[in-house]
C-alpha cells in the first residue's frame, strides 16, 4: 500500500473517530472541566479574596458530605479528591457529585412514587407459611418486601442457565411462541448475531400483532448503537423508551442508569441474570476471554414481580399510563419452593441489595458462595464477610482473572488480604471474565441478578434480582459455582502476602476512588 493511501486510510479512521458520539461527548465534557477549572485558577489568582473563598467552599462541601446519611465509604471516596485540590474540588462536587437532582428529573421521581403507591400489592399467604418453614428466610422476604414491595410468589416454574449461550438459545424459543406482549429492558444492546436474530424475531412477532415495548439505557448502548436508533426501532412499529438520555453537561443526574437485565413474554415467562443483548455475552465474540454470565427464566406466577419492575420504569421513563392487569400471568405450574423478583433504585437512601445479599451472609448456618465481577467492598459489607468466616461459615468468593477495566481490579484484589486473613477462599476464573452476580447458601438460598458488589450497583443503578427459598434451583447454583471452581486459581494467603508492597500501594490508592469508578 502506498505512503498516500496510508496515510488517506489513517485519515479516515481518525475522522470516523471524531465523529463518534462519545468521543464527541467526551470532549464536551472535557471542555467543561477545563473552563470550571480555568475559572476557578484564573479567578483564584486575579483575586486573593476568591482564592479564599473557592477553598472555603471545599471545606464547607466536606463539612456538608460528613452530615450526609450516605454510607461512610463513598463520602470517604469524595472527602479525600476535594481536600486534595482544595481549589476546584468542591466546585467540581458541586457539579457533579451531589445527589441533588434537576427540577425535571424530579418530576419523574414523584411521577414514579405515585405509580408505586397506586399499585395494589398482595403477599397471599406465603410469607406465613415460610415463617414455619425458615423464621430467618421469612425475615428477608419480609425486608425486601418491605422497601420495594416485590411480593413472594410460588407456583413458578425456574430454569437456571449457568452461560449466556444456553440463555439465549432458550430466550430464542420463548421470543418465537409469543402471542400478546414482548418486554425488553436492557443496559447495553449492540449489533451483532445475538440482537439481530432477536430483532429479526421481534419484527416477525409485530406483524402478527403482537405488541413490543422496548426499554434500553442511553449510557450502557452509547458505544453499541447508532445516534437515533430508537426511532429506527420505531419506524419498525415498535414502541421504545431510552432512559435517562446523556446530554453533554456535567451534572449528577447522568450517574443514574438502567442497569437491569429484563425480559418478558406474554406475562407467563420472564429472564434475567447478567447477560445484556450483544455478542460478547454469548461468546459469540471474545474480549476477556471466555464469558462466564449466568441467567434463570421464570414461567408462572413469579414472572409478575418482573412484569412490575418493567412497566414501573417504563412509565417512570414515558409518562404513560398503563394499565397493569392486562400483562398478568395466565399460568401457573407446580410449587417448587418460593421466589421473589425484586428491583433497586437510586432514587431512595434504601439500599435493597446491598441488605439482601448481607443478609444471606450474616443468616448462613455452613456456607456462603459468592461470584461478582467486581469486589467493591464498604466497611459494613467487608465487616459480614469477615465476621461469617471467623464463625466458622465456609465463605467463598469468585471474581474474574481477566479483568475488563484494567482500574477496577487492582480495586477488586485491594481487598484478598483482609479477606484471606479472617478465613475467606477467593477463586479467579481463569478462563476469562466473570460477569455473574450470584449469591447461593446453605442448599437452601440464594440470589441471581444484574447487582454488582460495587458502589455504583448498590447506589446510583436501577437493578433487579431473584430470592430463591427452599427452591431446586439453589441446588443448581450451588453446583454451578463448584464446577466453575475447578477450573479457577484459588488465591493464598501466602502469595497475597508476597505482593510487591509498590503494587499493594497502587492498589490502595486506587482503592480511595472506588466509590467514584
């Protein structure tokens, strides 16, 4: 190839660059950054006074974050940036740290409170029942229920699919029997075999009137998908929702994303677990190795909970008013123990899954196993981990070996010394990538969802997840992890140990920030 055509070729890939939109975003954030912090240094040295004043700030903004009912970790994570640049740091909080939220977000807020209140929920008399059978489980279902009003259900039907390519297979198989509704809501979708063969569903269903409803985050698909590719989605006939759009200025409200993982079909059928709709959770496509994700379809009765939580945010999104008895379940099927779907918000100081996967830890009898993708840990949840394998609980923890952001796993590992010190195993999936996020203990609870274990999951996501009490499924969880382990690296004490005390730093430094990441 010629100088010319290389360096035609080189000017192409930098002009489709440019033209991205986040990397268009981007830049306009920078830009911002840079005029707030020009400001703020220029002013500060044209005039003594402002100097002042800008350092008076931060320290009325730390004085105002230690008053905050936020949990000690994340205003640790903001106190220590601010004292550091004294100068912009709490200007820069200001912006975009603070969880004050804009007038219309704060519309939509109220608008979602006044749904949920309208709802008329009902717990039957399940909860008294397993009240007999486990008071400790009884307590949990009681807490969830409590916050975010998710009813236990039975006479569900549960498969567990322990990789994305069953998951899908399966999903395949549903999405083509539909016959009234299809509900989509997921954090990421991306072009590729996966969404491609759905949407090729999707478009077959629509001419048969089956109605589509589409929900996707605008910050999870920003890289994955086109500028304007809901109304392309639209023009198909189907109805669709981006949540909380990014706009280019620096505000807090960005920070809340749809991070749930939901479908549902006819009202009778329902998934969720880890896997978003693009290749890479598949395998289709190989980024950090293999994709290690797990999913569980629902079919019956315990499918509503999921229903909920979609027209919930749906009408949260849109503004519009459905009514929800037409998308009920019109099938039951056996009892197999109990379940209960429930959804997270950041839009309350309630943190319902954080709690519901301490719970599990500090009401385990012999084990506790646990897989995450990221290992972000608060003092409260580090404090669980490590009071239960010093009473003796079998703790066990899976994260990836292959990370997928270079940053968050010196984060994750900041964390294996402690751990191993109070008794806990820790197991890296050699393989590749973890992206499951599942909870299993005592072969008779357990939690399979989209929740991470890091600060971003448990405070500023929309999230969802499945209990599962005195259930078949626990079993198939629990078998999952131990043949995930074989092939995983356990982690010692003694190599922790030995960890270049440089790299321990580094570690520990990044760690300050892990409520920022």
């Amino acid at each position: 190839m010629s100088q010319y055509n290389l360096k035609n070729k080189s000017k192409k890939k930098l002009k489709s660059l440019l033209m991205r939109r986040s990397v268009i975003l981007l830049l306009l954030l920078l830009l911002q950054l840079g005029v707030l912090v020009g400001t703020a240094v220029y002013l500060s040295q044209a005039q003594f006074y402002l100097y002042v004043l800008l350092h008076l700030v931060s320290l009325l903004v730390v004085f105002v974050i230690l008053m905050k009912k936020d949990n000690p970790s994340y205003k640790l994570g903001w106190i220590i940036p601010i004292m550091a640049v004294p100068l912009v740091g709490g200007l820069f909080y200001l912006v975009v740290g603070d969880k004050r939220i804009g007038r219309a977000m704060k519309k939509r807020i109220d608008a979602y409170a006044r749904i949920l209140e309208r709802k008329q929920y009902k717990r039957g008399g399940y909860i008294e029942e397993l009240r007999r059978q486990n008071p400790m489980q009884a307590r949990q279902v009681e807490y969830i229920y409590s916050i975010s009003k998710a009813a236990l259900q039975t006479n569900t039907r549960v498969k567990y699919f322990p990789c994305g390519e069953l998951a899908f297979d399966e999903m395949i198989t549903q999405l083509r029997q539909a016959q009234r509704f299809i509900m989509l809501e997921y954090f990421i979708i991306e072009e590729g075999l996966m969404w491609d063969t759905i949407l090729e569903i999707l478009e077959e269903k629509q001419g048969q009137g089956v109605e589509i409803r589409i929900l996707y985050d605008d910050a999870g698909c920003f890289k994955t998908l086109p500028l304007g590719y809901d109304q392309t989605l639209r023009e198909k006939g189907f109805q669709v929702v981006v949540f909380n759009p990014v706009q280019p200025l620096l505000n807090t409200v960005t920070n809340y994303r749809d991070h749930r993982k939901i479908c549902v079909i006819d009202g009778n059928t329902g998934f969720t677990g880890g896997i978003n709709l693009a290749d890479e959770y598949i395998n289709e496509v190989e980024r950090f190795g293999h994709w290690k994700d797990t999913v569980v379809m629902l079919q019956g009765d315990g499918v509503w909970n999921l229903t909920e939580m979609f027209l919930q945010l749906w009408q949260f999104s849109s503004g519009e008013e459905m009514e929800a008895q037409q998308f009920r379940p019109t099938c039951s099927y056996p009892r197999d123990g109990y379940v209960q779907a429930f959804g997270d918000s950041p839009l309350d100081a309630l943190n319902v899954a954080e709690n519901a996967y301490m719970q599990i830890i500090n009401h385990a009898q012999r084990y506790v196993y646990i897989t995450t993708p990221y290992l972000i840990l608060d003092n409260e949840m580090m404090t669980a981990l490590t009071i239960a394998a010093q009473s003796g609980i079998d703790v066990r923890i899976m994260t990836p070996h292959v990370p997928d952001k270079w940053y968050v796993h010196p984060v994750t590992r900041s964390y294996y010394l402690g751990l191993l010190e109070a008794g806990v195993r820790i197991f890296e999936y050699t393989p590749g990538f973890v992206h499951a996020k599942m909870f299993v203990s005592d072969d008779t609870t357990a939690i399979v969802g989209t929740t991470n274990m890091d600060y971003r999951s448990f405070y500023l996501h929309f999230e969802c997840g499945v209990a599962f009490y005195n259930a078949s499924v626990v079993l198939d969880v629990k078998e999952d992890f131990l043949k995930s382990q074989e092939i995983c690296q356990e982690i010692t004490l003694e190599e922790e140990r030995q960890v270049n005390p440089l790299r321990r730093l580094g570690r520990s430094l990044l760690r300050l920030f892990a409520p920022l990441m």
